[in-house]
C-alpha cells in the first residue's frame, strides 16, 4: 500500500514565528493498493486536491468516512470525480443516526447547504453502512470498529500483503483507553488524534480528541511500528505541534512517533517523506 496525506486537520505556519507548516487541510488521506485500487480515508478539504489529481482510468473509487462531522466531509462537494459519469464512488461508513448514511450525504450535498441536488452530480454512487465489520476491496482486508467520539464513529485498520495501516483521527482516550486498540495493535503505521495537550484536554472533556500523554501511553500499548499524531488543533502553530511531538518523545515504549503533515508520501515497507 502506498499513502498519502492530503490533510491532517493541520495547522498553518504562523507569520514571523514558524518556519514550516504541517498543512491546513482536513481529514483526508489516500490509500493506494498493490492494484491500484484508490482508497480514500475521510473526505474533509483535502480530498479537493486529491480528486484532481486522480488518473482518468481510475474508474472505481471506495471512500471510507469515520463520522459525519464536517472537517471529514466538508471536502465532498468539491471532489472532481464526483462529477464524471464514467466513475463509480462508494462510501462505507457508520449509520449517523435515524437517517442513514445516504441521507445524510445526500442533506450535507443538496440545497441549502450545497448548489446541486445529490444524485445530479454525474457519478454512479453507493452507499455501505458499516460498523463491527471486515471487507475486501481488491486484496486489502479492511476492519472497521466503534472509537470514543460523539455521534456514531468508526476507525478503520488496513491489511494487504502482511502490512497494516490504522486509521483512526477521532478518538477519546481519556474516557474510553482501549477504544480501537483492536486497529492500532501491532499495525505497521498508526494514524491516531493526538489534538490536545493535557491542560487543554482537562477543560474539553467530552469533545471527543486525546490529550497528548494519554495518546503516548495507547501508543506504548498498542506498539505500532511507528505512529503519527493526527488531527492536529488548528489553533497549534508549528512550535506547538514540535513542542508536542518532544513531550510525546520517549513515553511510547520506544515505539517512534512522528507528526502528521500534509503532503507526506510513503509506502508501508519504506520511509516516511
């Protein structure tokens, strides 16, 4: 598999005070398998800049969404393959709630909240509701379990070839400490929230995102092969974020753990770029 990060919840360089930026785009990172099967992890904002970059004979596209808030779908409606009648697009993710997960795309991609009515748009589209379940698209096993976020919320773990990949940006340590652990064991690399220092977490209880020792102590559990801290706080500046990242330093059972950054670019047998 082959992955790349178009948005990570990121926060931009902050002028005459940062020298990099680790992106502002949300939720959304690119799965390639073996065949060449695109798999698409959230579709917050970055998935624009995916979607135009997406070959003509990429014709079959599966997008597995965690939840139902926005910074994970606010991209959809900006995403060019939708609007090509030779693609065919299927979503999995978790039933919101009394409406299914077609209804709710399909209220968030109508009027008002969107020019076109969904279902005009030019793609063939399908929709699969998932939750306790396990799947195959073209030879990559794909797990989805409940994590700790408000509203119905999965993650997803990815296996091809004896390689796994754990995805799972939402997700409240502090109240649930083993939720999804059954993703991240022993994956090869883990993406997991990591939004919060702990004076920050204490006042934002319930909001559903890890405070930063409690995220070091899963990952020690866990012992992925390495581990990027995910879903960055917007209002964290590049000092913050590397601030963190050496607070996070040293407390994973040496298990290394890197930040997240828009544009990273890696196969799962290769090094992060």
């Amino acid at each position: 598999m082959r992955i790349h990060v178009w948005g990570c919840r990121g926060s931009l360089a902050t002028p005459g005070r940062d020298a990099a930026a680790y992106g502002g785009n949300t939720s959304c990172v690119e799965v390639r398998s073996a065949s060449r099967r695109l798999i698409v992890l959230d579709g917050g904002t970055g998935i624009r800049s995916l979607g135009l970059s997406v070959e003509p004979d990429v014709t079959e596209i599966d997008i597995l969404l965690t939840h139902m808030h926005l910074d994970h779908v606010e991209g959809l409606g900006f995403f060019a393959p939708f609007f090509d009648p030779a693609r065919t697009i299927r979503f999995w993710g978790p039933r919101p709630g009394e409406l299914t997960l077609a209804d709710q795309v399909a209220l968030y991609l109508s009027p008002p909240f969107f020019p076109r009515t969904f279902g005009t748009f030019g793609a063939a589209v399908e929709f699969n509701e998932v939750w306790e379940d396990t799947w195959s698209l073209d030879g990559v096993r794909i797990t989805s379990r409940p994590v700790e976020h408000p509203g119905p919320t999965v993650g997803y773990r990815l296996e091809e070839d004896g390689r796994a990949l754990a995805y799972i940006p939402d997700n409240e340590i502090g109240i649930s400490p083993e939720a999804g652990a059954e993703l991240a064991q022993g994956a090869d690399v883990l993406f997991h929230d990591a939004q919060y220092t702990r004076e920050e977490y204490d006042v934002r209880v319930g909001w559903g995102h890890s405070a930063l020792d409690d995220y070091a102590a899963y990952v020690a559990r866990a012992k992925p092969k390495r581990s990027l801290m995910f879903h960055h706080d917007p209002a964290h500046g590049s000092h913050d974020l590397e601030s963190m990242l050496a607070a996070a330093q040293g407390h994973t059972d040496g298990v290394p753990v890197e930040l997240a950054s828009e544009g990273m670019d890696f196969t799962l047998d290769g090094d992060l770029n």
